[in-house]
C-alpha cells in the first residue's frame, strides 16, 4: 500500500476506523515512516515476548501477516500465535496469516538468490496484493544465514538493497536476528541496513543506518580491498 491514510473495517462495530500510518505501535514505540526493522534478540521467547502483541494487533487491524520462520520452529511459532488468541487455521483459509518455512522463502535450490528475494517481497507487499488487506506485517527469523559465510555475505547486501522497495510501502518488515548466532561484525553490518532498531525490546531510531546507495558503494569498495590484500599475501 502506498504511503497514505488507511481506512480498516471493523469487523465487531460494522464500520470503517480512519486509521493514519503513524498510529502503529511496535516495541512501545509508534512507528514513523521507517519500517523496515532490524530486531535482536537472545531466543525464540525473547522475541516473542515483544513480537507477540504487535502480531496479535495486525489481527485486529485486518492487516496481513507473513511469517518466514525456521522449519524447526514452525509448530512452536503456530502455538504461540494460538496462545495469542489467534485462529491459525481459519487465519491462513483467509490469506490473513501465512507462513512459510525460511529455506522455502529464501533458499530455493539450496541458493540464496537476492534478484528473487526482491521480487518476492515486492510480490508480497500490500500494494500488490488483491486489496483485501490495507498493510502486511512482515515478521523475518533470520537464524537461516548465520552459519554460511557465503549467504551472509549476499544478505547483507540485500538487506541494504531492499530499502529501496520497502521505502515505497507502509508495511512493516520485522528482521529477527538472535544474537547468540551472529558475530560482532555481521550484527554492526545488519544494524547499517536497517533504519530502525529493537535493541533489549525498544524501537529506535537507528543511527548506524547508512543508505543503500552509500552503504553498498563502501560496501563493493571494502570487498575489493579484502580482495587486494589477498592476492598480495599470496
């Protein structure tokens, strides 16, 4: 959905709430027009503890929900959610919930594919969907990178990349990072990507956040000295 004000059917009441973008709330904070996240946590429970009542708010909001999540978490996710008072299964009759396996969304064929994941997550924001919900809430775990160096190294870039789509939307992308499973240097290039931070269960403004023309030129720039000094070590 554009950047606007949006009108949310009231199911309970019959009648239409004016509702402006500013009015969401994650992490005791309203969101401003920076939504796409970078969210550390230490575990599962931790997250939830915060994700938890932002989820269960978009339910009230008609808005739509899509959760990538580890396979392994997966029934431990849906349980949550029904802890949560949230119909799972009528949820995803409905197209309000869906939820997919992180190897599914990003690792198709084993290859994480940053072209592919760009037009995945245009294909699933609101704008462009089929209007019967005004925003997605997007929630990200994001464990599927943390021991191939090779995936970090593409996703890095692609979290910067898709900023640039993201900026043209109202929904909100949630990337859960825990922070048992990424190094210090991986969590420093995570928090340049992403606007807005959730750091010890608060929202922030991030001011690390490099934009991604800036940040990808450093970037290219930094990689082709790594790749420098190796050939002369040889």
């Amino acid at each position: 959905m554009q950047r606007d004000n949006i009108g949310i059917f009231d199911k309970k009441r019959g009648e239409v709430k004016e509702t402006h973008r500013d009015t969401m709330r994650f992490a005791g904070v309203s969101l401003s027009r920076h939504r796409h996240i970078c969210a550390f946590f230490n575990g599962s429970d931790d997250a939830f503890q915060v994700l938890g009542p932002f989820i269960r708010d978009g339910f009230f909001c008609d808005h739509r929900a899509i959760h990538l999540v580890g396979a392994d978490k997966r029934e431990a996710h849906i349980t949550r959610l029904r802890c949560e008072g949230i119909d799972t299964e009528a949820s995803q009759i409905t197209g309000q919930l869906e939820i997919r396996t992180t190897v599914d969304a990003y690792l198709k064929d084993g290859q994480f594919d940053q072209d592919r994941m760009v037009e995945e997550f245009s294909a699933l924001a609101s704008g462009n969907i089929n209007g019967n919900f005004p925003l997605s809430r997007i929630v990200c775990d994001m464990d599927w990178a943390a021991n191939n160096r090779g995936h970090l190294r593409d996703l890095i870039e692609f979290e910067s990349r898709i900023n640039d789509l993201w900026n043209q939307h109202d929904d909100v992308v949630i990337c859960v990072y825990d922070l048992t499973k990424f190094g210090g240097d991986t969590i420093m290039d995570i928090m340049r990507t992403h606007p807005a931070v959730v750091i010890s269960g608060v929202l922030r403004e991030n001011p690390f956040y490099i934009p991604p023309a800036q940040f990808l030129a450093e970037l290219r720039e930094r990689r082709s000295g790594k790749g420098e000094q190796s050939a002369a070590a040889e």
